[in-house]
C-alpha cells in the first residue's frame, strides 16, 4: 500500500516540475519562485531577438525552477508518506481492554471478580518470585485455577507512556500466547487486567511443577524410575519443538526451569509461564540469576532457541543425576563447577555412572545405558556455543530414539 502512494506522490512531484518547466517557458507565472523581476513580459522581449546574456538568465531560472521544484516535490512526498504511515500506526493501536478476557467456556467473567487487587490474603500462594506471584484458586463452578500475577514497575510512577505501552505489549502477547495449544504446554485460560496489574489464569495441576516433584524424589517421598524422567524428558523437548517450530510467530520460552515445568497426573510434562520473563521488567535480570540460564544471556544478552536448550540440558541433567544444581554440593569452594561441568567432567573420565541418580539404578542395563546416552544428550545441550547445541527438533528425535539404541 505505500509503495502504490509512494508512487503516487512521486507522479505528483513530476507533475508539479512539468508544470513548472510549462509555466517558465510560456512565461506564465505559477510558482512562488517566479518573482515578477525574473519574468520577462511576452509582448515586449519576443524570444527570438533575445540578447545572449538574457537567454542565459532564463535558462538559469528554468534549471532552478527545476531544482526547487524538485526539492519541495521531494519534501512534501516525505512529509506526506510520514502522515500515512503515522495514521497507519495509530489506526492499528491495540486498544487496552477493560475487564476480564476469557479463552474457555468453562470460566464466567463474574467468578474472576476475587482476582482483583485487595483479595490476595484470601488467595492461597503457590510461589512466588520477583517476575510475579502463583495463587490457587477455586472459582464459583468449581473450577480450580492457578493465578499468575504479574505487575509493571511503571506502576509506581504515574500512569503514563511507558505504563500504556507496557499494558499494551503484554496484551499482544497474552492473546498469542492463548492461541497456543498442545498437551506439552500449558494454555492461557483467561486474563484480567487492573491497572498495572495482569492476572493471568491457568488449569491448576495438583501434582504441581517438576521441581516439587523432585523435592519429593529427594526426600524419598516419590519414586520417579527411568521410563518417567525420560518420558518427561521427551514431552519437554516436544513443548519447545511446538514453541520454537510449529507455532507461528516462535516463542522462545526465556525462563526454563524445573518451577515452570507441570506435571499433570500421568507426568506429562508442561511447559509454563512461556514467554512471560520478557514482558516483567524485573525478568531477565532475575532469572539471570538461576543456574538454569546459559552463559551467553550474562555475556552478551543475547537469547534464541539454543538458549532454551541449554536450560533443558540443565533440567535433563537434573532428571539424571537428580541433584539440584544450587545444592552446596556444587559450591564453588567444593571445586566442582557446577552441575553442568562436574557431569562433564565425570563422563570425560569414564566415570558417568557415578553421577546417575542412585535411586534410578538396578533398573536393568538396558536403561543404564539409555541414562548413559541422555547424559551425553544433556551435555552437548550444555555446549558453552550456542551452535554446537542441538535444536528443539532434533533434541526430540536423539531422546525418542534412545529405546532403539
Ligand atoms: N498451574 C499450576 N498449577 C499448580 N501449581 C502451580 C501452577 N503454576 C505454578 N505452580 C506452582 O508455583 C510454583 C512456581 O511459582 P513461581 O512461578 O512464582 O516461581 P518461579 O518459577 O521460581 O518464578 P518465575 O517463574 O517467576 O521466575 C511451582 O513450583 C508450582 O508449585
């Protein structure tokens, strides 16, 4: 569309400089530029006995004719084409919305009214974090829902620019991210806004995420054999694949980890508060912090699929060895680097048996041997070069394809 008015503007300039060029050579006057000393009157100086020197000078003010003509041509197709596209701009403003907005039948917009601000005390909280807080909730109809409220730091100052953009920005983002939907990935069921506030609504899953699962592994409180970690292992790798492959535009998740990991009854795993880290200011400079992020988002801020990957093969490493890599285990004064290196360096000296989570052993020498694979898998996820490390898709294929080996 701006490029037919682009050259519809250019066709006017042209125009204007013809007719200029007309106007000088048949002595009418039509431009500002055309004062009455320059125009010689037609009946006195017929062009014919024109002195040199005269015929000089009008063709000096048909070349400027031609150069301002062309000049205001040029800067009223810019000024021109700016107006456009700035009416285009702000005739597509997403307008900020009041009130709940709801994905699912099985929510009414009225049992959401305990979300807003003043009810928190009566919420009970799951987690917490500095990107926002998790409540449970059980609505009118039964329905149990889990509550994230995140909240712009905009919201301290006055309600200006920044705060609208920000609302703004979230609401685009919420209604992609209702759009998606696989079993790997948990849905966005609804959201309410209230000033600076976004609540956004969630199935509640009763078995909670992957990180109290494995607190209870570690307590032995819950067996969690191979075949479960691997089967959750490859969910996760198909919730990334769907978020960085299938879904249009991809979503990178930016803040991977076992808390944002949901397991539902069968363990099936599904990746939670996709995408969110981006949209709360405190986000990635918090999640930074987490032992789950790769060393590129400290070094250069940069962050693509490989970056998810890379949490995955920390997460991977954790299903296998099911040590928590912020354990005092891994303290540096213990010398071993971190979760990620004291694994490398284990396989390195043909010792990765040892790091095998104990609870998982005795399972048959068929599964050692798959644990001894998806060691290596999590270690080349934990590649320090994001291109050495596999994609989502490829990640899918190498843990699927570990029963065949
Ligand atoms: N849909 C859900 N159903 C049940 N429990 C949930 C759900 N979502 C989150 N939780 C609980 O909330 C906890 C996570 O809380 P929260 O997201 O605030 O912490 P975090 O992951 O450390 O923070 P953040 O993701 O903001 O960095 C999970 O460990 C889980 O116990």
């Amino acid at each position: 569309m701006e490029k037919k008015i682009f050259g519809k503007t250019l066709a006017l300039q042209y125009l204007i400089c013809l007719f200029f060029l007309l106007s000088q050579i048949t002595g009418t006057s039509f431009s500002p530029f055309s004062d009455s000393s320059f125009s010689h009157p037609p009946s006195s100086s017929p062009p014919s006995n024109l002195h040199p020197s005269s015929s000089r000078a009008s063709l000096r003010r048909i070349l400027l004719g031609i150069l301002f003509g062309s000049l205001t041509g040029a800067f009223a197709s810019i000024v021109f084409l700016f107006s456009i596209r700035l009416f285009i701009l702000f005739a597509n403003r997403t307008p900020i919305l009041k009130g709940p907005v709801i994905f699912t039948p099985k929510i009414s917009p009225k049992s959401l009214k305990v979300i807003f601000p003043g009810n928190d005390e009566s919420l009970q909280m799951l987690g917490s974090s500095p990107n926002g807080k998790y409540f449970k909730l059980a609505l009118n109809n039964e329905v149990t829902v889990a509550v994230k409220v995140i909240e712009s730091t905009y919201s301290s100052g006055s309600p200006g620019t920044n705060s609208n953009s920000w609302k703004r920005k979230v609401q685009r983002e919420l209604e992609l991210l209702a759009k998606v939907s696989h079993r790997n990935v948990m849905s966005l069921r609804a959201y309410v806004r209230d000033h600076d506030r976004f609540s956004l609504v969630y199935d509640y899953i009763s078995i909670g995420s992957l990180e109290d699962a494995m607190k209870r592994v570690r307590l032995n409180r819950l067996r969690l054999g191979w075949e479960l970690r691997h089967r959750i292992a490859i969910g996760m790798a198909k919730g990334l694949k769907y978020l960085h492959f299938e879904f249009i535009p991809r979503i990178l998740h930016y803040n991977l980890k076992p808390t944002n990991v949901l397991l539902d009854e069968g363990f099936e795993p599904k990746l939670g508060d996709c995408g969110l880290a981006r949209l709360v200011v405190a986000g990635v400079d918090s999640s930074i912090s987490s032992c789950y992020v790769a060393p590129e988002c400290f070094q250069s801020c940069r962050y693509t699929d490989k970056s998810d990957i890379y949490s995955f093969g920390m997460i991977l490493s954790m299903l296998l060895t099911g040590k928590d890599p912020s354990d005092p285990f891994f303290m540096e004064e213990m010398g071993r680097g971190g979760l990620g290196p004291w694994l490398r360096h284990l396989q390195q000296v043909g010792e990765a048996r040892e790091a095998l989570d104990k609870g998982m052993l005795g399972e048959g020498e068929k599964e050692e041997e798959e644990m001894l694979m998806a060691i290596r898998i999590a270690l080349v996820c934990l590649s320090d070069l994001p291109a050495d490390r596999p994609s989502s898709d490829e990640l899918e294929a190498m843990l699927t394809q570990l029963h065949s080996f």
